[in-house]
C-alpha cells in the first residue's frame, strides 16, 4: 500500500517583520505589520522523498504537491477534481501576432469554472483540519463560488459547516446562482469588495456578539495563509509544462496575469522560489510577471509607474472585469515585489479593449474566456509595439475563469 505523502509544513512567516508562529494554531496575518503570513516547508526533507517524476507519476490533482501544500491529514484534503488545467498552444492568434510559442493556462475548466478553486480548495481543508465550521469572505464574484462549493461538499465530512459570503449586488447573475445553489448564506451588498468586505466583518462580529461560539473565519484574499498555497500550483504546474518531457521542469519567459488581490501572482512567485530551493528549477531562471488590471481600477499600475512599494487604494473603481475591481489589495508590498524581482511590468487596458480580446479568443482559438482573462490578451497587444516582448519568447497568458459565469 503505497501512504500519501505527509506535509513539511514546518511554521508560517511574516515577509515583513521575520515573525514566525505555529503552524497547527489557526492564524489570519501578522497583526504586528498587517501582512500576509506565508507558509515554508522542510524543502531539504522533501528533496530526499519527492522529486519532479515522483510527483509527475502521481494521481492527477493539486494534491499531488501534498508535501509542499500544507493539509496535515490526507483525510482532511478536500477535492473536486481541481488543478492540472491545460497549457494550450495558440496558434492561430500566434502567427496573426508573429509570437510562435504563445500559450494560454486555461483555468476555466476548474471544478468551480475558475481558478479560485485552488486557493479555496486548501484553504478550506486546512481551516477544516484546525477546526473551522464556520467560513466568511467579501467577493467580487468566483471566490464566493468556490467557498461555496467547497463548504457544501465538507459539509458532508464535517458538521455545521456553513459559508456566509458578501458579494456586489451587481455580481454575475450565474455566479450568485452558483452560491445559492450550494446553500451558502449570500448577502448582496450595495458597493465594491472592499464594502462587501466591511460588511462581512460587521456581521461576524454580530453573530459573535450573539453567541460567543459562532466564530466566522475569514478566508478573504491574504488574510489567512492559505489560499495562496493553493494558488502557487499554478506555478508548478507550468514549470511542468515547460518541462520538455515527463519529470524536468523548466519556466516560460513571460506571464500576464490579471491581477486583482494578486494571490496568484504572489503565489506562483512562491512556488518558483521553492522549486529553485529545491534545485529542480535552473537558479535564475524567472518569467517576467507582468500585472494586467482594467483602466477603471489600476492601483498596482499607478504604484509600478511610480515605482512605489505600496499601493495606495482606487477611488471609484468601475470595470465589466469583476474580479478585476479591487481598489486596495491587502498584499500591496508582496505583488510589488514580485513585479520588480521579476523585472516584469504593470499595464491597464480598457473595458473596450477587453471586450474586443475576449470576443479574438473565442473567435480564433474557441476559447470563451472571462473578461478578467480575455485582458491579458489585450495586454499583450500593447506590449507588442513597446519591443518588451521578443519575437521568440515562451508566453503564457491566464485565463482564470469561464466566460459562460458572465453571461446574464
């Protein structure tokens, strides 16, 4: 009988002041600094069991990454099926573009129609695993999807478990079906995330103020330390993609990246730095991460052009790209950082230019992408005259979500 393969969780630690705490403890983010906490592993205990053709051999799935997710107990791994979404060649766009390797990761055919999927899937095993009934998250769409699906389909392990999500009332139709569907508690808010957000915090404290044992965990973008697990196998999973051949990893040149709290930006970062510690990456070896968001909500281009560590928030944030309108992600110094590491670039398109690229995707390559994705095409169309992007590079752009979820 071959046994799963234990985590090497080992502590989490804040980025910022070098804070460590314990794993096995339920922690949001450093309070002392107001970061993220990021979650590092026994990368030398790992290297002498695991290697990339281990791995590779392994049942598809995120949770063929276990030593390098932070889920203790296999039992407590909750899956529907997600991950290992493919790298497609676009072809036709790519000789129209003179851009011969040109690829998309298509997160659209995720258990929950987006890539939110990852991040909620480990998230919520791991709250699950450390106790957790009960879950809260501000929206803007996806996300509160996921959280859905998952708490319903733990629900089945786990009594009580219960998801009170907050989303702009003007959130896809089909996505507020998909909550619903899943008996989740939705509340429709009037405003952005960030209201939705204000609001969440307003009703746990009520429901905490009522009965002291009815504690909401939230699980909104970076404050709590695992979503972004979840996310980083984005990065695993193209560094085997541009492998070559089963079991070598290798990285593209290039990723745009439509970034709203910049989880999956951060978190593939994250997993090129373990891989490379691992030493089954060439050190050095870094795509350019460019930040693609829409013109009506650009705080991480106004703090790129600046060339800011922070992000100041958006006023009167607007855009069709709803997992785009975040006017103040919580983990502003992580997503600069990884821009200027990366020596990558931030750039904003128009909801008309998105709208235009989305339509070129389904066109060309019959892929129905969200607006959120279908913006990294048009991104890459700015960029082609700037000479940034060479003729022969490896580019991959995201599309994080099914376009069908838009479609009221």
């Amino acid at each position: 009988m071959i046994l799963p393969p234990p985590s090497a969780l080992t502590g989490l630690d804040c980025p910022e002041c070098g804070q460590s705490l314990p794993p096995d403890q339920l922690h949001t983010f450093c309070t002392a600094c107001r970061s993220p906490l990021l979650a590092r592993y026994d990368l030398e205990a790992v290297r002498q069991t695991a290697s990339p053709s281990i791995i590779a051999r392994r049942p598809r799935g995120l949770w063929r990454w276990a030593e390098l997710l932070p889920v203790r107990q296999p039992q407590h791994r909750l899956s529907l099926g997600e991950g290992d979404t493919p790298v497609l060649a676009l072809p036709r766009l790519g000789s129209m573009l003179d851009l011969p390797n040109l690829f998309v990761k298509d997160e659209s055919v995720q258990a929950t129609g987006s890539f939110k999927a990852r991040g909620l899937a480990v998230a919520v095993s791991r709250a699950v695993e450390l106790g957790v009934r009960e879950f809260s998250i501000p929206t803007a769409g996806n996300a509160g999807g996921a959280l859905a699906a998952y708490a319903a389909y733990a629900g089945g392990a786990y009594a009580g478990v219960q998801a009170h999500i907050f989303a702009p009332r003007d959130t896809p139709a089909p996505i507020l079906a998909e909550i619903r569907s899943h008996g989740a508690d939705l509340h429709l808010v009037d405003g952005l995330i960030s209201d939705a957000a204000r609001q969440a915090l307003e009703a746990a404290a009520t429901a905490a103020a009522i009965d002291e044992t009815a504690v909401w965990f939230d699980v909104s973008t970076f404050k709590e330390p695992y979503r972004v697990e979840g996310k980083k196998t984005m990065g695993f999973e193209l560094a085997e993609a541009f492998g070559g051949h089963p079991g070598s990893l290798d990285l593209p040149d290039v990723i745009l990246y439509p970034t709203g709290g910049g989880t999956g930006l951060v978190g593939m970062w994250k997993a090129f730095d373990e891989l490379e510690a691992l030493g089954w990456i060439r050190s050095g070896r870094r795509p350019r991460m460019v930040s693609v968001q829409a013109a009506g909500c650009a705080p991480v281009v106004r703090a790129f052009q600046a060339g800011a560590r922070r992000i100041d928030p958006w006023p009167k944030a607007h855009t069709l790209a709803a997992g785009l309108r975040v006017p103040a992600p919580f983990a502003d110094r992580l997503i600069m950082e990884v821009l200027y590491a990366s020596h990558g670039t931030a750039l904003a398109v128009s909801d008309d230019e998105i709208m235009a690229a989305q339509a070129e995707l389904a066109r060309c390559e019959g892929i129905l992408a969200a607006p959120e994705g279908a913006a990294t095409l048009a991104a890459l169309r700015r960029l082609l005259p700037t000479g940034w992007i060479k003729p022969g590079e490896k580019i991959v752009l995201f599309n994080t979500g099914a376009g069908l979820k838009y479609i009221s």
